[in-house]
C-alpha cells in the first residue's frame, strides 16, 4: 500500500510538473514570434563598407554597393602569403556613422534574407567587439552559414551558434556556446550589438552575395518567460556549476537574491521548483511516517548506487 501511495503521489506531482512545463512552453511560442529590424537595404540606417586581408599583408579585394534595395558584395579571397592560406574580406558596419542597433536581448536568432550567384563554402557572420584576454585580433561573436544560390531565402542562425571563441587565422570556432556558455553572446552584445559583419573567411575564391535584410527573430514581446536562448544559456552555466555548487548555494539561500535572474528568475521555473519540492517533501513525509531515518534513507540510496 505504501508503494502504491508513494506512486500515486508522485504520479500526480509529475502530472502538475508537466502541465507547467506545457503552459510554459505555449505562452514562450505565442510571447515569441516578434521579429526587429536591424537593416534593411530598401532605406539603410548604417553605414556599409569593406575590410580586407590587406591590412595584414594579404591580396584578397571586395566591394559594396547598395542598389535597389539590395546590398551586393562581390569580392575574391585570396592566399595570405605569409600564411600560406586563404584570407578575408568583409561588408561591415559599425559605430560612428551608422545609426544605432535596436535591443536584440530578447530574442533567440539572427535572420538574413539573401542569395549567392555562385557556390562558396567560407560565409560568416559576426557582431559585437567582446575581446576575450587571451586573443590579439579577434573581436566578437561569429558563426558560419551557408547562403541558397540562385535565389533569395532567409538564413536563420539560432544566437547559440554564435562563439567568442575563435581561430583568428580560419575563422574556424574553437569552443562552441554550446560546449561553453562562457562564449555564447552575452547580453550587453545583444542589447547593442555595435558592429555588423559578413564575411568570406578561410576559403580561397570567389563570391558574389545579395543581401536584402537583417534582422532578429524569435523575440518575446516582453511578457511571459524568458526566450529560450537565455533559458538555454542559463541552463548551461547552471549546469557547469557542479551540483555540489548548486546545493551549496541553495542551502545559503541566497543565489536568487544575489542574481535575481537566471533560472529562479522566471515564475514559471520557480513553480517548476515549487512543484519538484513538494514531490520530495512528500517522499520525506513518507519516510517518516514509516519510522525510517535520514540516514536510512541516505544509506539505500548509497546502496542501490553501487549495486
């Protein structure tokens, strides 16, 4: 009867549990569905231009020019002699002549809208000047992407897929966001992104990009929980705290006061909370009331781990 009772319990907990995460999961869709202009080539509010290898001795070229309300890149990157190995160019804009950057921290992807006359495998994109203590020259979050030839399609690139960790030689990532939160785009980046950037990088060739929009997609209309990437990266570094960490913290009481963000910062995570609590309070409860100590409990646990 006991285990019955304990099944029912926490069957009914587990119920509450993933009505929450249901209810969580649908106000994030329908709170999310915002998309904020960052340019657009129809009226541009930033300054354009190019940067090359040149400025450290290679011989790839590139160009801009805005036309019809397409921005077209066209360029060659070309073999850095002292490298031996392909260089970059760039369209980029950043601060001073350009106008500001728009509040992208609450939303969860960058999207473009573009084509390419001709195949190229070295399309990146960045943004942000964060410089990591250990880098000389490379400043920023990028990710790679691939552009549709022949005709125009949006390109979406979740903020997860963009690194502060980056080979300043390839342009290749070192760290993912995903395998160190540390590197994800934190959110003063997002908030102003300050710099703008796609680049031909680490490919030796030709390229010929139309670009007719960029923007930021999956934004929360500010109501409801936060966007998942923030739950994500959030969840990351929660994660690489150890749970030993975690449980110290908990026991002080005072990891939500001293955020008062992260993961205890949305309601509904703290209800999840709530609700994961009573379950084990319930378990306790039921412990005792088969006279069984804390260090009984404890000790099954401890033997069934290592059965």
């Amino acid at each position: 009867m006991v285990r019955t009772s304990w099944s029912l319990r926490t069957g009914g907990f587990a119920a509450a549990a993933a009505k929450v995460i249901a209810l969580s999961a649908s106000f994030a869709s329908a709170s999310q569905d915002h998309e904020i202009v960052i340019e657009n080539f129809d009226d541009p509010v930033h300054v354009w231009t190019t940067m090359n290898d040149p400025v450290m001795g290679g011989k790839s070229s590139s160009a801009i020019a805005i036309e019809d309300g397409i921005a077209k890149f066209d360029g060659e990157v070309a073999i850095v002699p002292f490298l031996n190995a392909p260089g970059f160019i760039q369209m980029l804009t950043r601060g001073g002549g350009s106008g500001p950057y728009p509040d992208l921290s609450a939303c969860t992807s960058l999207k473009m809208n573009l084509t390419a006359t001709e195949e190229y495998s070295g399309y990146r994109v960045s943004f942000g000047n964060v410089h990591l203590p250990e880098g000389r020259h490379a400043y920023g979050y990028k990710a790679d992407f691939d552009a549709p030839v022949g005709e125009y399609g949006d390109v979406v690139i979740p903020f997860t897929d963009f690194s502060s960790k980056w080979d300043e030689a390839t342009g290749d990532q070192i760290v993912s966001c995903d395998d160190d939160a540390k590197y994800c785009p934190d959110v003063n980046t997002l908030k102003d992104m300050k710099t703008f950037a796609i680049w031909g990088e680490g490919v030796e060739g030709d390229l010929h990009l139309r670009v007719k929009s960029i923007s930021a997609v999956g934004c929360s209309s500010g109501e409801g929980p936060p966007s998942p990437f923030h739950l994500g990266v959030d969840m990351l570094g929660a994660t690489r705290e150890g749970a030993g960490e975690g449980i110290a913290n908990a026991s002080k009481g005072n990891e939500t006061r001293a955020k008062g963000k992260g993961l205890l910062g949305s309601p509904f995570m703290l209800l999840g909370g709530i609700v994961a609590f009573a379950a084990f309070l319930s378990f306790v409860i039921e412990k005792r009331s088969r006279r069984n100590s804390y260090a009984e409990v404890l000790g099954a646990a401890f033997a069934s781990e290592t059965v």
